[in-house]
C-alpha cells in the first residue's frame, strides 16, 4: 500500500512541475519576443541626425566604420564591452580577450573579464552568422537578445526535474514561479543585457545546491551492503565535485560572488556540524566521511586554478585579486582541509585528532588567511576597489552598490518595496521549523546548511541591491530543503504544505504581476530610450566628422561608453577597475584648476572632443572626487568644467560644436555639449565661432551679445563676415552695412580664411546682393574643399555650402564630395 500511494503520488507531482515549467518557459519566450521586437524597433529609428550605418562584413563591427546600432536597455553599459570585446576577440581570431584600446587612451588598459561568457556569445553569433547570413559582428549585436532567455530556459530545463526528483515537487514549482518573478534574479537574464552576472548566479546556485544534495546522501542508514555503501559514497562524493566544479567555474566567471559564497558555505558546514554531532549518523554523509571536504577543496581549487591557466597562460600572469587567482585556489583547498578537520572534532572531539591533522590544520588555517592578509598589506596594488577613489566613486554614486533601503528612499519607489524586499521573508519559514524542539537534530542540521548561505546573501542584497540576484540563487537550495524536510516529517498534514506553499508563492506576488504589467506594456519608446538614440546619433555623427582619424572622447564615464559603444571611437574613462586611471584622468581634466592644466591633460591624452549630456551630468561628480570634496560642498571657483559650462566662449583651445537635438518631448530641456579641440584660436576667431554656434543652436539672442565685442576686431575679416551676419539676422541695417564694408573693403584677405569662415562670407555677399562677388568667392571656397575639411564644417555651415552651390550653379569639386556633403548634412534637414 504504501509503495502504491508513493507511486500514485509521484504520477500526481510530476504533471504540476512540469506544467509550470511549460507556463514560465512560456513566459520567458513571450517576454523575451516581446523586448527583443521593442528594441530592434526602437533600434531602427534613424533619419534624425544621421543615416542607418551601412553594413559591412570586413568591419569587425559588421557596420561602416566600426560603428554599431543595437540600442541597449537602460543601464546595460556592461553588455555594451561585452559586444565590443566579443566582436574584437573574433576579429583577431583570438579565444581570449586581455586588453581594451577604446578606452583609457592612448595606452588602452587591461581586461580580466572571463573568457566563458564570450565564448557563449560567439557561440551564439555563430549560430545567427550560419543562419541569417548577416555579418558576424551584427550577429554579436543579435547573439544579446536571446543570451540571456537561452541560459535561464537551459538552468530551468535542468534545474526544476532535479529539484522534483531529489528535494520537492513543491520546491521545483515556488523555484520556477521565482525565478520569473524576483526581478533582480530575472533580471540579469532578459534581452539584451548579456552580462556575466546572470551565468555567476547559476554557479552561486548550484555550488550550494549540490553540496546540500550531497550532504544528505546517508551512509549509513540505507546501506545495508558493501555494495550499497560503495553506491551511496560514490553518490556524496560525486555531489561533492558537482560543487566544486560549479564554485571553480564560477570563481572564474566572477570571483567577487562565488568568494561570499563559498565563505557563507564554510560557515554553514560548521554550524550543521555542530547541530548534527549528536545525531551525524546515516544524516549527513560529511559527518561519516570528513575526507569528503578534502575531495571538495582539492576539486574546487583544482578547477579554478586550471580555469586560471586557460585565461591568462602563458603571457599575463599577474597579481590581480579582483578576479580569479591562484591564491583563491589554494585558499579552498586548504578551507577544505580546515573543515575536514573541525568536522572530526565535532563528530569525534578534537583529542581524537591526530598530530598530522593538527599541523595540516595549522598550515591550512594560514593559507586561507593568505589572500586577505596580501589584499590588507598591498591595498590597491592587488586589490583596486581599496583604492580611495575607486571606493568613494563605487559606494557614493553608483546605484548597484547602493543599499536597498537607501535605494528606495532616493528614488521613491513604493510598489519595488514589496517586489525587492518580501522575498527576504522566505527564510523564515525555514528558521522556524529549524527552531521548533519537534525538528529532529539531522533536519535543523541540514536547514542551517542551506539557510547561512541564503541569509548572508540577502544580507548582501540588503546593503548593496547588486546582490539581490545572488540572494534569491542562493535560496533555491534553502526552499529545497525546507519543503523536503516538511513533506518528510511523520503526520504532516498535505493542507499544511499546500498552506506554506502558498505563502511562500505569495511573496512572489508583486514581481509576478509586475513582470506581467511590463511584458504587457504598451510597446512606445521609453524617455531612456529616446535619450538612447540621441546618444547614437551624436556617436555615429562623431564618427562620420572623423571617419578614419583618431576620434578621443572625454565625458561621464556612463555616456562615454555609450559614444565608444555606438560611434566606435575611443574614450577615456569608463567605470571599471581595470580603467581606474582612465576615470582619474577624466576626474584630473574635468577637475583641473585652470583651462592650462586642463589642456595640458588633453594633449597628453590625445583627446579631441569633450562630450557632455544634461541627463548624464557626472562630470562635476568627477570634479568633486579629484578634488576630494563631498558633494554638498561650494563648487571651487576654478573648477575647469564648472567654468567651461557657464562660459559663453570656451578657452581658446576648444571650440563648441553645434548638435541640435530633435524636436522630442522626452527631449524637452535636454541638451548635448560638444567642444571640439582645435589649435589655439585668436580672440577673434573664438568670438566669431562662439556666435556662429548660437546661431545654429537656434538662439539668436545669445549671439547677438557678441555683436559689440565683434566690433572691436574691424581689421579680422572673419569677425566682420560674423558681425554682418549677426546684424542681418536682427535686421540691423546700420550696422550691417558696416560690416559689409569692412568686409568689402578686405576681400583681399579671404584667400586666407578657414574654409568655414569663406562659406560665411558667400552668405553676407549674398545678402548684401553683390552677386558676382559672392560667385567668384564661392568659386574660391571651392577650391580649398577637400575631404576632411568638409567633415569637419559644422551642419548649418555645410547645409549653407551646398544650397550656395544650388543657387550659383556651382559645383562641389567631385562627385564624391558632392555625395559626401549630402551624406553629412543631416537627413531632416535635406531637401
């Protein structure tokens, strides 16, 4: 009767799972359909600024001039390097990527992020690239959308037949409704947002989960045979490498979340240990088998040093803690032996150890300690976070490192409260049966095993939301033992853990019905997303003013990945450990006491614009962190950037470039900033462009406060070609026909005026009606047009040249010039 009911049961259970397994893979593909078609939407927005990038198979990009088109979801800067360093690793037809020269110019700086999640992008290119026939770079673009729905629907396929067949049923189903509905969790696995963060939590997961297995595995309560007893061993012992090899693949992907993990796991074993002594037999198969840690430690270590050879053999060694390390390997295998050790003594008492496990404990104990104690002694040198100015730019102004509840106070979040924080309340429902004097010795041993990992993740979570992710994995295992050890307690009533289910699903709730309000939203572009085409446009405009020069950017860390990202031009500081003297240079710049010291970084750097967006404004932040004052101090009255903002006329050696943003109300009040670096200006020539980028700007106003110090140069011809324009747009007669004179009466000198400066002048003959002047002047200003000089006309200056060229029936010098121009002139500004 009793094997018919288990049958019955089992036939019963696997149709529940399963078909929630089918309803969340259902969801996943929805979701993941629906985003996907949003974002090549959004994406195809062009014929604002600029036109679609052509394609083209020989850039590594897969577009013209190293450009790219993907619009990324908000605050996805890191899938951004993940493209660009995929894409170069398969350009150079290399399997490792060690070095980044986008960014930090012009040395470039290192890369320590993990080979296996480019491969997993490759790989997925690769599929695209043999499917679709696109070229292999726009497959990399493509390979983010489905990254990460692909490797949530693989953990699920994998993980809810394990969790039913080994754990719960009811465990498997909570776990799939979870992994949907804890947002921070689900998050990292949505189109788009390839990153390496989702692929560390599925190790966090498993590193816990088949530990937990394979400490239940008893020795000697079911064997009742040596044959039984080989069986079972092997089983533990099996689950033990399961772990390790999850922990060593995942101190590979990221060593900042498996080293938490692994520690809080350590912590766990002692505790279970120590709860379980009375009661170790036939329970906890690492109470019978202490060697099992040593196994666990040796397998650990082993894989993560061997991951450490695969990435960094045989050129780029280094001593970097920040990532994978030998000193991490030899650190698990000596915990493993430490453990080995105490679990002795807990089961045995610790007389019974011998002098040999007293010495190898001794010398373990030491090598655990190595790695903190070399990361205390050399600070930043092994460690950059320990940095001053890394630490005060991670943990004052980036949001993922953050605390929850100071995240919900700075952005006012209400309904995110409960969707982020009542997961939390899934470990106590597990602490409870834990605590009751009904729990026998062996189950609270086992719930301490999985609950200290789950706590101290959402402990983590709680003071940096980055962790939240990583909370929720680390639960999986916890929610597995809880509901085991429920089912499996004598005169449990069925009510009773439907009951618990249902209150453990419940906490899911709010992420539940906001993951279906967000996949089910209307589809219109987004403010982010706006601002996300304006960032492409400015990017890929960059690019084309450039084309084949060296284009170096200096803005916010955030907006200038997003140029080198769009525009595949260089920048300088980026927010990442590896560039930490790319962002202090961009601090030193914005910084700088004085536009002397500010230039002088500039030209050390190799920089040729500076770029500043309103909805990105860091770059004071940065200023303030150079400077090393808090945020709510006076700004310094020589503050570079401070000054250079409210400046109507730049230093001498920066030039304002005009980029009008379209006419969007996401738009409203946005604004972009651009300088150009030039050779150092005269007065005249400074004053003269500063009015002209008013003018452009569309704010006449402005300009017509130069028109007085404009007058002051009467012998610089192009401060008088710039005053009779002024004067002309205000309908001041007078003074126009000042100006016209003085323009007249030194046309001598236009042959030596920039090729902008020339067009300008066309256009006041023009308006002063003297015809045949202002064609043989056009004439002239053809003959100084060549390549890069019209790249570098400003758009209200090109559009001039060619509806002069129009009007006077003359010609641009080639064709292909002529093609040029109109490719350079803004496409809703075209006729």
């Amino acid at each position: 009767m009793t094997m018919h009911r288990e049958s019955s049961s089992r036939r019963f259970r696997f149709p529940a799972w399963s078909i929630v397994l089918l309803v969340v893979l259902s969801y996943v593909a929805w979701d993941a359909i629906t985003a996907s078609r949003h974002l090549l939407q959004a994406t195809n927005l062009y014929g604002v600024a600029v036109d679609a990038p052509a394609h083209d198979a020989r850039s590594a990009t897969g577009y013209a001039n190293g450009r790219r088109s993907l619009l990324l979801p908000a605050g996805e800067a890191d899938t951004a390097h993940w493209i660009m360093q995929t894409q170069a690793m398969i350009d150079r037809g290399e399997w490792r990527v060690r070095r980044a020269d986008y960014d930090n110019p012009p040395r470039g700086r290192e890369v320590h992020w993990a080979a296996p999640m480019h491969w997993w992008l490759a790989a997925l290119a690769g599929i695209d690239h043999l499917t679709s026939g696109r070229p292999i770079g726009i497959s990399v673009e493509r390979a983010t959308l489905v990254s990460g729905p692909v490797m949530l629907a693989l953990l699920l396929l994998g993980l809810l037949p394990f969790l039913s067949r080994q754990f719960s049923s009811t465990a498997a189903v909570i776990v799939a409704v979870g992994s949907v509905a804890m947002f921070p969790f689900y998050t990292d696995f949505l189109p788009a947002r390839a990153d390496h963060h989702g692929l560390a939590n599925i190790c966090g997961l498993l590193t816990v989960l088949f530990l937990v297995a394979g400490s239940r595995v008893p020795v000697t309560a079911m064997a009742k045979d040596t044959a039984s007893a080989d069986r079972v061993r092997r089983d533990a012992r099996g689950w033990f490498i399961g772990s390790a090899l999850a922990g060593g693949i995942g101190l590979w992907v990221s060593a900042a979340t498996l080293i938490p993990v692994l520690l809080a796991l350590g912590v766990g074993v002692l505790v279970a240990a120590w709860i379980g002594r009375s009661e170790s037999a036939g329970h906890l198969s690492w109470m019978q088998q202490p060697k099992l840690f040593r196994i666990w430690g040796l397998a650990g270590g082993g894989v993560s040093l061997v991951a450490y050879l695969i990435e960094y053999f045989p050129s780029h060694f280094g001593m970097r803690l920040e990532v994978n390390h030998p000193l991490y390997a030899l650190a698990w295998i000596a915990a493993g032996e430490v453990l080995r050790a105490v679990v002795i003594g807990m089961k045995n008492g610790f007389r019974a150890l011998t002098r040999r496990d007293i010495s190898l404990g001794g010398i373990a104990v030491a090598l655990v300690v190595l790695a903190p104690a070399v990361v205390l002694m050399t600070k930043a040198q092994t460690f950059s976070v320990a940095d001053p100015f890394i630490w005060r730019l991670h943990s004052l102004y980036i949001s993922e490192f953050q605390s929850l509840l100071g995240n919900f106070i700075a952005k006012g979040r209400g309904w995110s409260v409960l969707e982020f924080g009542l997961p939390i309340l899934l470990l106590l429902p597990p602490l409870a049966l834990g605590l009751k004097a009904a729990t026998s010795q062996a189950a609270k041993a086992q719930l301490a095993l999985a609950w200290i990992p789950a706590a101290v993740g959402w402990a983590m979570g709680w003071g940096q939301i980055r962790w939240l992710g990583l909370a929720y994995a680390i639960t999986v295992p916890l929610i597995a033992v809880y509901f085991r050890t429920l089912e499996s307690q004598p005169k449990r009533p069925r009510r009773s853990v439907l009951s618990w289910a249902i209150a453990c699903g419940l906490l899911f709730l709010p992420g539940a019905l906001h993951a279906l309000q967000r996949t089910g939203e209307n589809a219109e572009s987004t403010e982010r997303e706006i601002r996300g085409l304006a960032e492409r446009d400015v990017a890929h405009w960059l690019k084309l003013r450039g084309r084949d020069e060296r284009v170096v950017v200096a803005g916010a860390p955030t907006s200038t990945t997003k140029l080198i990202y769009f525009g595949g031009i260089l920048g300088v500081g980026t927010l990442y450990w590896e560039n930490a003297d790319g962002l202090r240079h961009a601090a030193e710049i914005f910084g700088a006491s004085s536009p002397e010291a500010a230039q002088a970084w500039v030209q050390r750097l190799g920089i040729t614009h500076i770029v500043l967006f309103s909805w990105d404004a860091f770059e004071l932040t940065l200023a303030r962190l150079h400077r090393n004052l808090p945020e709510s101090a006076a700004l310094p009255p020589d503050l570079f950037i401070a000054n250079l903002l409210k400046a109507s006329v730049p230093p001498v050696w920066l030039r304002a470039i005009p980029f009008k943003l379209p006419n969007h109300p996401s738009l409203a009040g946005a604004q972009v900033r651009v300088w150009e670096v030039t050779p150092n200006q005269s007065p005249a020539e400074a004053l003269a462009h500063a009015a002209n980028y008013y003018l452009e700007l569309g704010a006449p106003e402005i300009a017509a406060q130069f028109g007085p110090r404009l007058g002051n140069f009467k012998d610089d011809l192009a401060a008088m070609v710039m005053l009779a324009g002024l004067a002309s747009r205000q309908r001041d007669a007078a003074t126009f026909s000042m100006a016209a004179q003085q323009v007249s009466g030194q046309l001598a000198r236009a042959g030596s005026l920039a090729l902008d400066d020339h067009i300008h002048l066309v256009v006041v003959l023009t308006v002063a009606e003297q015809t045949e002047q202002a064609r043989a002047q056009l004439q002239a200003c053809m003959g100084k047009i060549e390549e890069r000089g019209l790249r570098h006309l400003t758009p209200g200056t090109l559009s001039d040249l060619l509806a002069l060229s129009d009007a006077y029936g003359v010609d641009l010098p080639s064709p292909e010039l002529k093609r040029l121009a109109l490719k350079l002139v803004p496409p809703s500004k075209r006729k």
